[in-house]
C-alpha cells in the first residue's frame, strides 16, 4: 500500500551543518521506486532549496512553512505576505539594529549587515571545528553566497522572515507581530540563539498537508513525518505516524509516534525500515 511520507529539512534532512547524509538520499530513492511518495515539508522557501537537495528527487514541495505546495509543475498554494507587513517587519528589524532576510521563491533578499553575519557565523565554525571545513562548504557556503544584498526590501513576493541573533527577546518580537505572524526560534542550528523566524499566522505544514493529501485523495491514515524543530509540531501531531529525530526538541518528541536517530546516524534510513517503507 503506497505511503505518503513529509520531510523537513534543516535538523532533519540535513544535519547541523546543512549536509545530507548519503543514507537519506539511498532512503529516499528507494521509498520512491517502492511507489511511495515522498515530499520535502520544509520552513525553507524554494529560492532556499539548493541542487543538492532538489537533485534526490521528490513528489512536491511544502515550502514557506506551510504557504507553498508544489506537486510537479503544478502549484497547489502560494500565500504571500502582504507589503505593509513587509514593511511594519523591516522597520522594526532595522530599528532594533537585527540582522535578518525576506525569503522568497526567486530569491533571499538580506539586510544591510546579514550576510555579514553569516560570514562570521561560518568563520567561527570554521574556528572552532576545523574539520567542518567540508560539511560548512557544502552546506551553510550556499546559503550564504545566494543572499541578495542591496535590493529594495519592500516587496510583495515574500513568503516569509528570518531574524538572526537578535538583543530583542523573541517574546518581545512575537507580541509585536502576533495578529500576522506566527514567531519561532529559528530552526537552523548554526543561527545560534534568539534568531528566528516569520511565518504567516494560521498558515503551518500540517495545514498545507491536510490540503494536499485531500488533493490527492490519500488517506491520513497512509501518511508519515518527519521533523525536529518547533515548526514541525502540527505536522508531526497530524499526520498518522509522527516521527520526530534523535537532534529533536524535546517538545517535539514528546508528541512524536516515535523517535529515530539523528541525521547523521542514519536516521531517516533507520526509520524508514522499521516501517517497511524500505
């Protein structure tokens, strides 16, 4: 009976430093050629899905945290944040003095200071785990080089914001944006604490799912996820088997089905044998 099965990606799919592990890419081939289908289920938006992600081969795409579903050359959904609220968001940023980026499908657009930051955040991993060099390069080097600077940041094709290493506490900036924007800490690692991210209110990935699978006429009882971070909570509550990593929070794990190992332990692989999706 074939499966749906959703995949975040940061903390998930790729380990702390943005590599995917050659057992995912071996799961994920094999889950396909047994008929199942396979979609990325990710905060990223597609301008954030690199080649080296794309290239596994996947049903579709829920992007943007929920806001943008791609199932071949087809999009389901794409909510976009309204301009004022670009706006009302890039004024607070840059007021507080926060670095941070627009997300959006043709591009990341980045504040004055943000790709900056990602330089040094790359250089103290460099510093302190040298032998990352590889990992970093592959991974985090993309996302940096692909940072748009310079342009107009006012704009009406944003899915979404992230936020990095801000002096506000985050409580503070969820009650600024909480009647538009549902505000998390970010989900990638190297980011460190008290960066984050903006994504629409009442839009998330189980959400998107629900939409999806009613679209393909598949069964929630035929569907599983995969996540680590606060982002993943809905979906993983969702769908029938929630399956939260071994990098995981522990509120994740604590309403997950059940735990895998970690990226880079084979976790996906592991997983996806244990339930003969392999």
């Amino acid at each position: 009976m074939s499966k749906v099965i959703f995949i975040d990606v940061d903390g998930t799919l790729v380990n702390e430093h943005g590599v995917i592990p050659e057992s995912a890419k071996v799961a994920i081939k094999k889950a396909r050629e047994n008929g199942h289908l396979v979609f990325i289920c990710t905060g990223r938006s597609k301008a954030e899905l690199f080649p080296d992600i794309l290239n596994i081969g996947f049903s579709g795409i829920i992007g943007a945290a929920g806001g943008y579903i791609e199932i071949g050359e087809e999009v389901l959904l794409h909510e976009r944040v309204q301009q004022e609220d670009v706006k009302h968001a890039v004024h607070f940023f840059n007021t507080h003095g926060i670095d941070f980026y627009l997300e959006s499908n043709g591009g990341l657009f980045a504040s004055n200071n943000c790709k900056k930051k990602i330089r040094f955040i790359i250089e103290k991993l460099l510093h302190e785990h040298p032998e990352a060099r590889e990992d970093v390069e592959k991974g985090i080097q993309p996302f940096h080089d692909s940072l748009i600077e310079n342009e107009d940041l006012m704009r009406d094709d944003i899915n979404k914001i992230s936020f990095l290493g801000s002096s506000v506490p985050i409580e503070r900036i969820q009650q600024e944006f909480e009647d538009v924007f549902t505000v998390i800490p970010s989900t990638v690692p190297a980011f460190g604490s008290n960066s984050g991210e903006l994504s629409l209110a009442g839009i998330h990935k189980a959400t998107a799912i629900e939409k999806l699978i009613k679209h393909l006429k598949i069964k929630k009882k035929d569907t599983f996820a995969y996540g680590d971070g606060l982002n993943d909570l809905e979906m993983i509550e969702f769908v029938q088997y929630g399956i939260a990593m071994g990098n995981a929070k522990e509120a994740l794990k604590v309403v997950a089905d059940d735990v895998t190992d970690t990226p880079d332990n084979d976790g996906i692989y592991n997983s996806f044998q244990k339930y003969g999706l392999i």
